[in-house]
C-alpha cells in the first residue's frame, strides 16, 4: 500500500473528499556517520527507493484527524492545542505539526492519510521519512513557504520533543 492511487483511494474511502495533493519523502541509508547526528557529527545519508506518502487537505476547523493505510480502521482525532499529547505512531505526524506551527505556520485543521514501504525499525529513516512528507505537505498546501531547513528542524524538533527520541 505505497503508491500514490492507493494513498489518494485511502484517503478518498476515509475521508469522503478527495485531497488537495500527494507528498513523499524517501528512506535513506547512513554510509557512514551512523548516530553521529545526536551529536552534530558529520553523515553520509542517501535516498533509498522506499518511501513515505501523506494524502493531504485543509480543514476549516481547529480539527486534526490522522490515519494510516498500514493500521485501517486506526484514527486519531485532536485538535490544535493538544498536538503534543499524541503517543504511538500518531506522535510523529501531531508532533511535526506541532514544531511547524511553533515555528510560526499558521495553525489550521488537517485531514491526513499516510503509508509508505520503508521498513519500520530497520534503520532507514522511517520516522524522517514520515516526518518530511508531512511537513512538505503541510507548508505546500498553507502556502506558508519555510525553506527546507526549518522543515528538517521540525521534524527533528518533534522526534525530540514530542516523540521522545535522541534524534539529530
């Protein structure tokens, strides 16, 4: 269940509405540098052939709701103020749209559906990879236009800070 028919069909099914765009972002592998990235270390990543897709759209509400085509029938609903408090696989999503609302994107409700094929758990940025189609999607579709760095930062700022994880 990665390709873009299939994430726009899930969306589609879950949400009654078709979405307003697809983003991805890919796995990637550490040729060298492994966990050196904690520590400002230097790395040597690159993309893998796996990826993450978001189906996207706007809400007019405060209203976030998030589901995954791996865990059908698996829907978190929250609202703005509380994106921190998101546990589980949820984290990544509600913690990047926290770190990018208090980077200063306007908030606004989401409806977001995800999937991808990078293997969870196996060291090829899974959680990166979720975190950067999100933020992609989110910045692109509220037009607010924070160049790539900031879109890093706030995935490492909701491994960090929401998840709970030592990333760099």
């Amino acid at each position: 269940m990665s390709d873009v028919s299939d994430v726009v069909q899930t969306f589609r099914d879950a949400v009654g509405r078709e979405p307003e765009g697809v983003f991805s972002a890919p796995g990637r592998v550490n040729l060298i540098g492994e966990h050196t990235d904690h520590n400002e270390g230097h790395v040597l990543p690159f993309a893998i052939d796996r990826r993450c897709r978001v189906a996207a759209a706007r809400r007019a509400d405060d209203v976030v709701t998030v589901r995954s085509a791996q865990e059908p029938g698996d829907t978190v609903t929250t609202t703005l103020d509380a994106l921190t408090a998101a546990r589980g696989w949820s984290a990544y999503v509600l913690g990047t749209l926290w770190a990018l609302r208090e980077a200063g994107l306007p908030g606004a409700g989401w409806d977001l559906v995800v999937a991808g094929d990078v293997p969870l758990g196996a060291g090829l940025s899974s959680s990166a990879a979720l975190e950067c189609a999100v933020a992609l999607a989110v910045d692109e579709l509220s037009g607010a236009g924070l160049d790539r760095h900031a879109l890093a930062r706030a995935g490492r700022r909701a491994e960090n800070d929401v998840v709970g994880a030592p990333v760099g």
